[in-house]
C-alpha cells in the first residue's frame, strides 16, 4: 500500500511530456468486470428486486455454478453444499481460521507468502510458522519439509500459484502434499485463488484429493471482479456448519448484486481467456527481457502474475532500491519484506497485469536505468 501511495504521488507529480509511471506493483487485473458480469448487475438494479440479505452461504445458483466448476475445470465432485460465497477470499480466510483453528494453534506456510496469511492469524491468537523455501522447491513446500516438523502444526496453507512468486505445485506435488496433511491430522487451507491464471503446470485442486481440505478461492484474479468483494469456501463435511454460523454472525452474506454478477462471469470464458492471453504474452516477454536488463535471477513464473525477482547482487536493502527504481526510473515494484521478513530485502515483486505496452517498455527502462 505505501508503493501504491507513492507511486501515485510520483504520478500526480510529472511534469508535461515526462513518461509515465509503468504500475508493476499491484496485485489487481488491469481489466474491469467481465462485460457479461456487469450487464447481469445492470439488469438485477434495473429490476424493481430489493437485492438484499441473501443465505449466509449465498444464492443456491451461484452455489450450483461454483460446484459446476469443480466438475468440468478439475473432474472433482464437490457438493453444493459444501460451497460458502464468501466477502472475497479476505473475508473466506477468516471463517476459515476461525472454524479450523483454536488461539494458540501453530499454522504453518511457505515464506515468501501472501502477508494476509500471517497477518489475520496473528490477529486470531494463532500461531503462523513459516518454512523458508527457495529457488530449489520453486519457493514451494515439500513434504519432506513436512515430515521434519516436530511438533505437527495444526494447519498448513499452500498457494499453487502462489503469491509472490507465481509459482505452482505440479498435480502429484499437491496431492502427496493434501494426502500427507490428511493422515497426519494437519488441516490442509488450500488458497486457489489465482487458478485459471496458470500458463505451463495443468491446475489441480486440493479437494479431490482430501476430504478434509478447506478450499479458498475468489472472483478477483481470472474473473477480474476484485471490488465486487465476491470469493468462495469449499468447506469440508465437518465444518460446515461451523462456518455457516460464523458467516451469518461476521457478514450476514456477501453483496446480492455482486453473487449475480459473479453467477453471469462463468458464461464469459472468452472474454476472460483473451485477459489470460495477455498476461501470458507479456510474461513470456518479462521472463526473456528481465534477465537482459540485469534481473537474472527470477523465480519460475508458472501461473498468477508476478515474478519474484533475487536482486542480491545489486541490493541488501529492497525497499530502498524499488524507491529509487520509482524516482529515478519511473517503475513502481513491490519489496519483498512484507512477503518474506527474513530474506525480503534481497526479493521485489514486479507485477505484469497491467497493460502490455507497459509491461513491454519495462525491461528497456530497467537496463538504462541499471546501467546509468
């Protein structure tokens, strides 16, 4: 939020004919609600219908669409009744923590890692544990990594992609994962939230292969509805009841008009494929240009959009590097001590959601800038 702040000051500030700040520090797709998504909401203001409280859970149909998914995106049974439509994943996160965990329970996750994870726990009386991963493991977790905690964490969280790194777990990795968690009595939070933005490792889904797996996902990321607040839990048999408790008394329900909107985004593949597209394209083209421009050491960029950069070799002090690249290079990038406290001055974040001539220019001011 403080790079958002200054690079919008940074902007505010540009005098006539100065280039303009190329925005590669958010997490937030560059395009809007699928056109199909907003004329679904037009039509549901337009109708004369109060669009208030809906179940806890949320609308049945959107309930129906959502465990649809599961059947024709992974060839997973999941029940309807085991999805909850949730505030977003920021709103899934807490029922989640809450209906899984005690205070005092140690969560275990990879560093680097989404800093919510850690954040919400800790305001939660939970413990987080993180396993510092690297270029070796893809910045993943690895079950040998599991088996050498001692005592068991009460849960893990694994993202596949992941935030920040955008790296994934190939299918058998998270199966071996969400099965050793299953039979050692570790609650499995599986975040998905960026599935449909993967772009070389096939998408898998921890709930085919654990029962008692808890599910994150959202409309944010592939659906690019991030201010429509409208994400999902799949819920495991025993914790449903649980949440459903917890969602009437924290939330009531997610916004009506935002559960129809999300309902018409599955019926706008295309639309949301050729957003997909552009993110790959300049990807490809960040992933071959960034280590000319003297980023070369950069995680595997398998799915979501970002690329974790290694920039030891030209700082120890990552967030006053990305205040200088701002300054002095007009490119705004995340630091990495917010996702990793212990390594994350060696780490930034450049995000590539934003528009392609953006993202295109980016490596040539890099390299000029580098080299000035």
């Amino acid at each position: 939020m403080d790079v958002i702040a200054a690079a919008n000051a940074r902007a505010a500030a540009l005098r006539p004919g100065e280039p303009g700040i190329l925005r590669m520090e958010v997490g937030q797709p560059g395009t809007g609600a699928p056109r199909g998504a907003a004329e679904a909401a037009i039509r549901a203001l337009q109708s004369g219908h109060s669009l208030g409280y809906t179940e806890a859970f949320g609308l049945p149909s959107l309930r129906t669409r959502i465990a649809g998914r599961y059947a024709s995106h992974y060839g997973a049974s999941v029940e309807a009744s085991r999805i909850a439509v949730t505030v977003g994943a920021s709103g899934a996160f807490p029922l989640a923590f809450l209906a899984a965990f005690d205070a005092g329970d140690r969560v275990a996750m990879a560093a680097p890692y989404y800093p919510p994870y850690a954040n919400i726990l800790t305001a939660l009386g939970m413990v987080p544990q993180l396993l510092p991963c690297g270029a070796e493991t893809r910045f993943q977790p690895t079950v040998a990594m599991l088996e050498a905690l001692d005592p068991r964490p009460a849960g893990l969280i694994v993202a596949s992609p992941c935030n920040p790194a955008g790296t994934m777990l190939e299918p058998a990795e998270l199966a071996a994962v969400a099965r050793w968690c299953h039979a050692n009595g570790v609650r499995l939070i599986s975040d998905e939230i960026y599935h449909g933005l993967s772009y070389d490792v096939p998408e898998a889904t921890a709930a085919a292969h654990s029962s008692s797996t808890i599910v994150v996902n959202s409309f944010s990321k592939y659906f690019s509805m991030t201010g429509w607040r409208i994400g999902w839990l799949v819920l495991p048999e025993d914790l449903i009841r649980p949440v459903e408790r917890l969602a009437q008394n924290m939330f009531i329900s997610a916004p009506h008009v935002a559960q129809v909107a999300a309902e018409a985004a599955f019926d706008c593949t295309d639309e949301l494929e050729a957003n997909r597209a552009a993110y790959r394209r300049s990807r490809d083209l960040l992933l071959a240009a960034l280590p000319e421009a003297g980023f070369d050491r950069i995680a595997q960029a398998d799915g979501a959009f970002y690329i974790w950069a290694d920039v030891s070799a030209l700082t120890n002090d990552s967030p006053a590097f990305c205040a200088r690249m701002l300054a002095e290079a007009g490119i705004a990038a995340t630091p990495g001590v917010d996702f990793d406290p212990g390594r994350g001055n060696h780490f930034l974040r450049f995000s590539y959601c934003g528009p392609e001539p953006d993202m295109a220019e980016a490596p040539a001011r890099l390299r000029r800038w580098l080299r000035a």
